[in-house]
C-alpha cells in the first residue's frame, strides 16, 4: 500500500470517479474537483459493454448497476418499417458471467459512481476546478501540493491544455440525436435499423419502463439547434420509421430530455503525461459511439491506473510509461475502428467487413487491458 501519497483527480466523471474509488480504497488520499457546482451529466442513457461491467464489478458496483440497468444478450437489424432482418448473440465480452449488454440512464450511473467514490473516502468538491497544475492553483486562488494530478475532465480537458498537449478533437460529421423516454413493452434489447433517411435509428432499453433513443444523421450547424425545438426536430426525422419507434416518437415531447452532439474522435499519441500530471478517460481517448466502447475504455484508464500506482506506491516516469503501454493499442484500435465504422456509413461503402471489424475489436477487448 502506498504511503503518504496525495492524488487529484480534475473531473467527476466515469474515469475520475473510477479512479478516485480504487486509490482511496487502496489507502491514497484523493480529492475530486468537479467544475460543475451540481451532478449533471450529458445524454440520455449509456451502453455498457461486458468489458465495461467487468470494471464496474472491480470498482464493487456491480449489485447497483445490476439493479438500475437493463441487461441482454443480442442485438437485433430491422428494416426502418420495424420489421426484424436478422438478431445475432452479443459477445460477452466481460466474461461469461457478465451479461454482454447493459443499457442504463447516464445520470444513474453517475449516481452510483460517486456514492462508491465518496463511501471509499475520495474527498469531492463541486463547483471547482484548477487553473494550474504546475503548481496546483484552485479557481478559488487556494494552493495545494499533489504527488499526482490526473485529467479526467473530459473531451474538451483544460488540465490537457495546461500541459500543452495540443490535441483539439475532430468533428467525424456525424450528429446523433438521443432521447429519454417511456420503454415499449416490446424492447428487451438494442436494435438498430439502416437503410432510412438517418444512418442509424437504435434504442437501447435503461429500465423496466424507460429507454433511450437515438437517431444518427450528417453533422449540422449546432448553432441552428434552440433548445426550445429539439423534441420538434427529433420527433420529424423520427417519423418515417416504424415498429417501436410508433411509441418512442409519441413520446419525444419534452426538449429538456432531447440532446444534440456531434460525434467527435480524438487521440493523443505521444506520451500522456507532462511530468506528475497525467490524462486518463476522454482527456486522451474518445471515439464515436459505433462500437459502444467510450465508457468501457474510461473504467479501464482508471482501473489499469490505480491498479499500477498501488502496486508501486510511487509516482515516477516508469509509472506513466507502464500506464501508457498497457493502454495505447487498446485504446488506438477502439477509436480507430470506431471512426472507420463511421466513416463507411459515410461514404455509402457497401462492401465493408462490418463483422469482421466488429469480431477483431470484441476479441480484442475480452482480453484484460
């Protein structure tokens, strides 16, 4: 166990509250800084895949995710009417005795994240954030001294910024409209349908009564979004589809359960660290959502970190160049076959090996990171 070490983690997201609940459990004091004043999370729901719950099952959360999520096994193509083409297995990718899928609201995966993270001792604050860490300066003028600093603040990291990492992420030209809403009795599992006037139209079930929704279209001007007109928006590009859709789109009447993103890539190549401070989760990796990986690859920045820093119980070099080897492939053919996915929905390509892509990553992410 280490001694006397003293961790901040900047961001209270998936990556910084995984993190904070192993170091503490494992006898680092740590301290959270969460620039949002209250818990708050962007979209609707999430996908977790197996390696994703595998995580969750380390961090001790499994019973609670279990309990508020919505597990299964397959994944089923419709024609955009609703009729079923075909349903194949999903891979269990976290094991055998993990369910291949879980589908869960975001904001009660968050809810459960930072329950473990504050039960292990982390010490959270909201409402703050840093405005340097070289030395550590808090956006209150406060100072403290830290053994490391880890940027766990999202796609758009400031901590990635302050150490002069210049990695901005790239627009992919896909946005993706997504809804919370009431579950069809009829969806017990994701199904997605091609072939429509959007790439995608898919839902994922959350709960016993609710799912989220999502229909994926060319990236438009996000300026031209008001907020007060995006059930409208959502509810018009959903109307051509049918089958369990019927139900969704008679449900997309609130704009505050609506949200609009563009999907967006990005990944630092060099070294992920710029002397004790180090990036982890969406700070140094982040994908499209096409293969569902972008929060099963955040729980295992965070688990191969704690795991590495306890084991050694110092701070150094080696630390970060063993963090960064563990991770770099992994997470460079994540992103990789995620855009590569995205990009031949693009381009119209009817010939791609969609399931042999698919099949290469999900062996690849059975395997422990």
């Amino acid at each position: 166990m280490p001694d006397n070490l003293k961790v901040l983690i900047v961001g209270g997201g998936i990556t910084g509250t995984a993190l904070a609940t192993l170091l503490a459990r494992g006898g680092v004091e740590t301290h959270v800084a969460e620039v949002k004043a209250q818990w708050t999370t962007i979209g609707s729901g999430i996908t977790l895949q197996g390696n994703a719950l595998r995580v969750l099952r380390e961090l001790g959360v499994w019973g609670a995710v279990r309990e508020r999520g919505y597990a299964f096994d397959s994944v089923g193509i419709r024609t955009p009417a609703g009729d079923l083409l075909f349903e194949t297995s999903d891979l269990r990718s976290g094991g055998d005795d993990l369910p291949a899928t879980m589908g869960m609201y975001r904001p009660d995966l968050q809810a459960v994240l930072v329950d473990a993270a504050a039960r292990a001792g982390a010490v959270i604050r909201l409402g703050r954030t840093v405005t340097s860490v070289d030395p550590v300066v808090f956006d209150d003028g406060t100072t403290d001294s830290y053994d490391l600093v880890v940027g766990a603040d999202g796609i758009h990291s400031a901590v990635r910024a302050m150490i002069g990492i210049d990695a901005p992420p790239e627009p992919v030209g896909m946005g993706i409209w997504r809804v919370h809403a009431r579950r069809p009795k009829s969806v017990e599992r994701t199904d997605l349908a091609y072939g429509g006037p959007c790439f995608i139209a898919g839902y994922c079930p959350t709960g016993e009564d609710t799912l989220y929704a999502y229909l994926v279209e060319p990236n438009r001007d996000k300026a031209t979004v008001a907020a007060a007109d995006k059930a409208e928006i959502m509810r018009a590009l959903a109307e051509p589809y049918g089958g369990a859709w019927t139900e969704i789109r008679a449900d997309i009447t609130d704009p505050d359960r609506v949200n609009y993103t563009w999907f967006e890539s990005l990944l630092v190549r060099g070294p992920w660290n710029r002397g004790n401070v180090v990036l982890a989760g969406d700070a140094v990796h982040a994908c499209p959502p096409t293969l569902a990986q972008g929060a099963a690859q955040c729980l295992e920045d965070a688990s191969v970190l704690a795991e590495l820093l306890l084991a050694r119980g110092r701070v150094d070099q080696e630390l970060f160049d063993a963090y960064t080897a563990r991770r770099f492939e992994r997470v460079r053919t994540v992103v990789e076959s995620s855009v590569q996915l995205a990009r031949w929905q693009l381009d119209g390509v009817r010939d791609a090996d969609v399931p042999g892509l698919m099949g290469r990553v999900g062996a690849m992410v059975s395997e422990r990171p």
